[in-house]
C-alpha cells in the first residue's frame, strides 16, 4: 500500500510541473514561441541524452528481457483495434489515426513508468525493454507514416533512411552499444567527465515535455473538438483498460509468467499514453488537440486501473 501512495504522488509531482508550464504560458513567460522551443529542443536534444544516459549504464540483459514480448504484442494488438475502430467508426484522416494509434499504444514509460517501476514494483530496470521497443520499433513506423501522410509521396530510400532521422532511436542504440561495451569490458567504459554533461542535459526532457504539454492546455479546453471525443475516450479505454488485460492474458497463458513478473507487465501495461506522443504530434502539426486530449484522460484514469491492478494482482 505503500508503494501505491508512492506512485501516486509521482502522478502529483508531473500534475504540478505540467501545471508549471500552463502558468507560464498564461503569465506569456518566454514569449509565444515557448511551446515551439520546448518541444524541439526535447526533441532533438534532450531526449536522446536522456534515453542514452539510461540505457548506457543498464545491464544489456536486463534490456531484453523476456517481458518485451508481452509489452509488443499488447501494445501491436491495442494499436490495431484502434485502426479497426477507426475505420469502422471515426474515419479519421490517414495522420489523426496514427497519431490515435500512438495514443492508445505508447506507454509513458519515462516520467510515469520509472517512479511507478521504482515504488510499486521495486525495479526501475523493468521499464528499460518498453524504451528500447518503443524507440527502436513504434517511433520510427509513426513517424515514417507521419512523413508520409502530412508530406506526400517519399521514397523507399527515404523511409529506410527514417530511423537515421530520429534522434531518440539513435540515442537509444548508441546506449545499447555501450552497455555491451561495458559488460565485455567489466567497467563502464565512458569517461565521467563525457557521461555527466549527457546525464545533465538528459535529465531536462522530462521536465520540457511536460511544461511544453501543460503550455498546449492554456488557450484551449479539453475536448473543444466535439468529432473526437468518441476518438479520444476510446482511446483512453484502450489504453487503461484493454492493454492490461491483454498483457494479462498473454503474460499467465502464453509466456507462463506468475508472481512478480506477471504482476509487473500487467502494471506496466496501464501506464498512460506518453507526452511523447504530443511531441510527434506538434513535430508533424497534425493531430495536436486529439493528442493533448487522449494524454490527459489517460493519465487522469490510469492511477485508478493501476490501483484496481494493485488491488487484484498485489
């Protein structure tokens, strides 16, 4: 019980710096650029320091364990339901249900994930495999795709030369290398005084995605585009409800994992939708209020699917 309180005031401490950022946007603190700078700057810098300083000094086994299959599979199958929903029912344009399909897949394993990890789990190591997933697998296809429908036509040369255009990938891989490096070698083997300013540096992505989404809330309320909310709380259902059950179903009946591990993929699985996925969306400028939206009610319900988890598995 414990380490669900825990985990919940780290709900409270991102509400507070997301609420940080709507402050200063209302209070016009950096101008009416801010928002823009936060994001790109998260995007092309920040956050792949961050992901290589995580990754870097994590054991490469621990990396790729087994529980990646059951956070792949669940996150492919919730992406697909979305895509079948959405032809069935929204008939969002090709960019809107790509980014609802991130909404409904992409986990918050940074901000949301490692706390929750630490406190009710008690390994932050097991978020590490849904970084690697996500980086190396679901951004490179979402923005491939995202390319492609706000863009026009690209060529095959450009789509395999996409994943070279993503920064977070490449700061993910090159902490991956390391860390084998580093196994092979017994040591770490990056300098303190090269590893420090990348940790440093890494360490404000968090931070600027949060206040630049808490800047997108000023101006505007939830839900003020009325053709999305069947959109945006099915997203929000796929996201808290239906992952974990399926993760679930695929971690006690397919992979045979019990106990703590089974307990673990199904908490991992109701993380809420990652600010990540508003960041691709103000990148590419499509999809921003669907995005916003699907983020906040996923991470406004998701402390009480994680708390029923807790309750039934714990």
């Amino acid at each position: 019980m414990l380490g669900l309180l825990s985990a919940l005031e780290g709900f409270c401490v991102i509400g507070i710096v997301i609420g940080t950022g709507y402050v200063a946007a209302r209070m016009r603190i950096g101008g009416p650029t801010a928002q823009m700078v936060l994001n790109r700057f998260s995007f092309f810098v920040s956050s792949p320091c961050l992901m290589f300083a995580i990754l870097s000094k994590e054991r490469i086994f621990e990396i790729f364990h087994s529980s990646i299959v059951v956070a792949f599979f669940s996150a492919v199958l919730v992406g697909l339901v979305f895509l079948i929903l959405n032809r069935l029912f929204f008939h969002l344009k090709a960019a809107d249900a790509t980014i609802g399909a991130l909404n409904s897949l992409y986990l918050n394993s940074n901000n949301i994930g490692l706390p929750i990890a630490t406190y009710i789990l008690g390994n932050p190591a097991l978020v590490a495999p849904i970084l690697v997933m996500q980086q190396a697998v679901f951004t490179p296809i979402g923005l491939t795709v995202l390319d492609v429908t706000t863009k026009g036509k690209v060529s095959t040369r450009e789509i395999l030369k996409q994943p070279l255009h993503q920064p977070l990938l490449i700061g993910s891989l090159l902490g991956i290398a390391v860390s084998a490096i580093s196994a092979k070698a017994g040591h770490f083997v990056v300098p303190d005084c090269i590893y420090d300013p990348i940790d440093m540096i890494g360490d404000s992505a968090v931070p600027m995605i949060l206040m630049a989404f808490g800047m997108s809330l000023h101006g505007t309320k939830p839900l003020q585009d009325k053709s999305n909310i069947p959109a945006v709380f099915t997203v929000a259902a796929l996201k808290n409800i239906v992952m974990p059950i399926i993760a679930f179903l695929l971690s006690y009946f397919v992979m045979g994992f019990r106990g703590a591990t089974l307990y673990a993929c199904v908490v991992l699985a109701a993380l809420p939708t990652g600010q990540n996925v508003y960041n691709y969306a103000a990148r590419y400028n499509v999809g921003l209020s669907f995005a916003r939206d699907g983020i906040l009610f996923s991470t406004l319900t998701s402390p009480i699917f994680i708390a029923i988890i807790a309750v039934l598995l714990g």
